[in-house]
C-alpha cells in the first residue's frame, strides 16, 4: 500500500508540474498586451514599454515561467495586472463558492446515478431498465449551459420554486437555507452530465459482476436478489465506480465554470470570464492551477481508495 500512495503522489506532482507548464504557456498565447489593457488604447510605446518592464513581460519566456514557477514554490501566486492586489486574495474567496456548487453536485451525481445503475443492472431489460438510460443518455446529449436556462425558466421564472442568479438573496441573506436554496438549481445542471455518465457505467460494471460464477453460486444458496446486489455485487464493482467518479470530477469542474456564468454565481468561472477579458495573465493561471490541483487531487484520492478497495491494484504497483 505504502508503494501504491508513494508512485501516486510522485505522478500527482509531475502532472501538476506539466499542468504549470501548459497553463503559462497557453496563457501567453491569449491575444492582447497587459501592459496595454492596464494603460488604455491611448497609452504610447515609451509608457507601455516601462510597464512592461516592471511586470517583467520583456523578458525571454524561460525566465518569465523560471520567475512564476518560483513564485509558486514560495506559495506567491503573483498580483493582478488590473486590480493591483494579490490574486490569491481575489481567487481564493471565489474558490470556495465554486467547491461548495461542485460539491453539492458530486453529492448529487454520487447519490443518484450510483444508485440508479445498480437497479438498472439489477432489472435488466425492464421498463425502468432502458427508461432510466434512456434519460441518462439524452442528459449527457445535452449541453450544460442548455440545461441550466431550461432549468431558470421552468423552475426559476414559470414555477418560482428557486431564486435564479447569486448565492445569497441580496435584500436580507438568509444564511444556510438562503444558500441552499439558491444552490438547487445550478447544482442539478452541474451534476446532469457526470451523472449519466457515472449512472450507464455503474450499470455496465454491475452487469460484469453479476455474470461472475460466485454470484450464480449466491444465488443457488437462496440469497435474496437485493442481498446479492447491495452488499456482494456492489463491493466487486466498487473500485471502478470509483474511479469512473474520479474521471467525471475534471468535467464537472468544466461545467461548474458555465454554471456559474448563467446563474451569476460569485465563483471562479465568473472570474475567470472576467479575467481573460481583462487579459489578467496571473488572475488566469491561478484560477486555472487551482481547478487542475482539485482534479488532480481527486483522482489521487480516488486511485487510492482503488487501492485499498482492490488489492490486486497493490501487487500491481508493487511489481
């Protein structure tokens, strides 16, 4: 087990080190001058070349990601070009707001479509069996931002069951209810897509399990169907349901950005839309790094708890 976390971890870094790499360099590649968004159209070569100057931008690109891979290594992630203060303290609070919507739609995602595959496995061919993954198939069909103005207007604007835009209401918050109700509705058009995902794949998975000769040999002994399913088949399947969980978390993180831009929540995407406008080179890159450390993290965590769930993966990383 200590070899399993031990090669993890090491590959985790080497990613997120690859990740820096590709976020500085795509940042570099978005079109506009810093210097000059910060001076206005109006500014002349003379001042925009001393800005440039003092922000480093003429510098050779290999010392410009030297000098911000440092800045990482010191825990700096650099000052926005058009505010003036420390991105860490404009990412961060915005941080948070995406990982309570995105974790609000795990929780749905996890609770839903895991449950909805077994059954689907366990009645196959049924009715429910092919209505479910027929919805499940068309909500991975369906575009994010789609779904979350279907889901403004009918529940939103028609029903007036949910408040449509913001985290809190801006007249009188009324702390966690008022958070939880205005969560609702993106957390659902966050979560439709990984949840069909996670919901076809759980069903495949526990259709493998349930034709293993163990399980006829359950089934001969007089074990009730749902007994089988729920506490024998279900813990063969686990490990890669949890690892099909892990993968969809990066897509979720992708979806929770246009989430956010439709419903006017006060999270990182909405920053991100803001910053790349503003060509707020740090803003992006830490707003970017701080996405792909979750994902990343996630799917250590997830092939760690592979790990322990399955301990054929130990030999494997052992060998």
């Amino acid at each position: 087990m200590t070899a399993l976390i031990t090669r993890r971890v090491v590959s985790t870094l080497l990613v997120l080190l690859g990740v820096s790499v590709v976020v500085f360099l795509l940042v570099q590649l978005v079109p506009g001058d810093p210097a000059r968004v910060i001076l206005g159209q109006n500014a002349t070569p003379a001042a925009i070349a001393e800005v440039r100057q003092a922000l480093g931008l003429d510098k050779p690109i290999v010392v410009q990601f030297m000098d911000y891979l440092g800045g990482l290594l010191r825990g700096d992630l650099g000052t926005s070009l058009i505010v003036n203060s420390p991105v860490i303290d404009i990412v961060l609070p915005r941080f948070m707001n995406t990982l309570i919507l995105a974790g609000a739609a795990l929780i749905i995602c996890v609770g839903v479509g895991v449950p909805l595959g077994l059954l689907a496995a366990k009645k196959q061919y049924s009715v429910f069996d092919r209505a479910s993954m027929f919805i499940s198939m068309t909500g991975a069909s369906v575009p994010v931002y789609w779904m979350a103005l279907l889901l403004i207007g009918f529940f939103g604007l028609t029903l007036g069951w949910f408040p449509t835009s913001g985290m809190y209401d801006s007249r009188e918050p009324g702390g966690l209810p008022d958070l939880l109700l205005h969560l609702v509705l993106p957390a659902v058009a966050a979560a439709l897509v990984p949840l069909a995902v996670i919901a076809r794949m759980t069903r495949s998975v526990t259709l493998e399990v349930l034709e293993q000769d163990y399980v006829r040999t359950l089934r001969a002994s007089g074990l009730p169907e749902s007994t089988i399913l729920w506490r024998h088949a279900l813990r063969n399947a686990l490990p890669q349901i949890v690892t099909v969980i892990g993968l969809q978390v990066g897509y979720l993180l992708g979806g929770v950005i246009f989430v956010e831009v439709v419903f006017g929540w006060p999270g990182l995407g909405g920053q991100l839309y803001t910053s790349i406008s503003q060509r707020d080179m740090p803003t992006i890159q830490a707003g970017v790094l701080f996405i792909a450390v979750v994902f990343v993290a996630v799917n250590l965590l997830a092939d760690i708890s592979v790990g322990v769930l399955d301990p054929r993966s130990r030999k494997q990383a052992v060998a």
